[in-house]
C-alpha cells in the first residue's frame, strides 16, 4: 500500500510562514491536492494538482513540490488559519491516499 | 446552491448491515466521480471508496473491499454505500465528496456510523 507522511504539528505566531510537507514516493508521479478541516466542519479543498488554488481560497495559500515531497506554504499564517491540513493523493492502484494529517497552530 | 448532504447513518450491531446516502444538488451529477471518505472521531481521513459518473468503474481501500459497496443512481442525484459485515473499527463520519481532476473536491457534512453492542 501507498503512505503519504506529514508532520503531526507546525505552529508559527501571526504573519509568519507556515510549511507544511508531505513525502511519499507516489508523489514523484502523482498529483497532490491539499485540504483544511476545522473543528467539527468537513474538509475544504485549498491547493490541488500540487500549486493550484481552488477559486474563493487566499492567496496567501500556495503549493509546491520536488521529487517525493508536496509542501503546503501558507504566507503570513492568520489565526483562523488554525486547522488540520491533510494532503492527498490517487495511487497507481487507483486508491485514495491521505496523509496522517498537520495541526497548524497559529499563536 | 451546490451541495452533498449525506443520510442513514446511525447505531448498528457488529456484524450488521447499514445503507448511507448522499444527495446531491445544485451541479450535474453526472458529470462527476464520487467519493466516500471516512473519519473515526478526533483521527485523520481515510479513503473508502470511488465510483466514476456511470457507475462502471469502482475502487475500494483494503479495510472495506469485499464488505462495503458503492453505487449511484444518477436518476436520483444519489450515491449510496451499502456497509455489511460491520465492525467496531469502522464506526466512524462517513463523508461523500465529489471526485474533480483525480480528488475530492466537495464535501458533504457527514452521517455517523456507530458499531456497537
């Protein structure tokens, strides 16, 4: 089976870059998509096909990537950036894959 | 507006059967795959299931395959997974989330599903 791995937590204070990685070896092939999900709310898609950004979401949001590793860059991080963020991505078998998961705390 | 809201969800027995819904609205449910994803209280997503627009092509994660089945009906704007052969370990929010550009896009809000004696 196919793993994708994150860091269970970041945090920065107010205005600072927060990064968040996920590394998998599917993702030297595969595309990425990032999600944020708040406390007792469903996930919301931010960052798709590695550094695409759904419309509505803040440019401040960005995606990248290099060989095995996506990273998530949230510019000048805001407090009601506080979420879990979860990566994710199909494998060759045709499954879906999701990181771990990051808590990003922003204080 | 556009929308996924799940239903049917609910306390089963080990070993029990139960069949969750989602209805969908406000785009053309035709045009997309569909998902169903997984979340046991205060843990990270799991992947369960995909089903393309006619229904033809079907995939499933290791934990459900030969338990769970995804179907549509694309008359109805519905997509159902039918759960059997429940266990504790699978009592968690299942979530339907419409497929764009090889992903989950939109969710809906969850139906629980709780396992237990």
């Amino acid at each position: 089976s196919y793993e994708l791995t994150q860091p269970s937590s970041v945090s920065v204070s107010p205005g600072q870059t927060a990064r968040i990685t996920c590394s998998g070896d599917v993702l030297a092939k595969k595309y990425a998509r990032w999600f944020q999900q708040k406390p007792g709310q469903a996930p919301t898609l931010v960052i798709y096909k590695d550094s695409e950004r759904p419309s509505g979401i803040p440019e401040r949001f960005s995606g990248s990537t290099l060989g095995t590793t996506v990273t998530l860059t949230i510019s000048g991080a805001q407090v009601e950036d506080e979420a879990d963020y979860y990566c994710y991505c199909t494998a060759d078998n045709n499954q879906g894959v999701f990181g771990g998961g990051t808590t990003l705390t922003v204080l | 507006e556009v929308q996924l809201v799940e239903s049917g969800g609910g306390v089963v027995q080990p070993g029990g059967s139960l069949r969750v819904s989602c209805a969908a609205s406000g785009f053309t449910f035709t045009d997309y795959w569909m998902h169903w994803v997984r979340q046991v209280r205060g843990k990270g997503l799991e992947w369960v299931s995909r089903i393309n627009s006619d229904g033809s092509g079907i995939h499933y994660a290791d934990s459900v395959k030969g338990r769970f089945t995804i179907s549509r009906d694309n008359a109805k704007n519905t997509l159902y997974l039918e759960m059997n052969s429940l266990r504790g370990e699978d009592t968690a929010v299942y979530f339907c989330a419409r497929d764009r550009t090889t992903g989950p896009d939109l969710w809906g809000q969850g139906t629980l599903v709780t396992v237990s004696s």
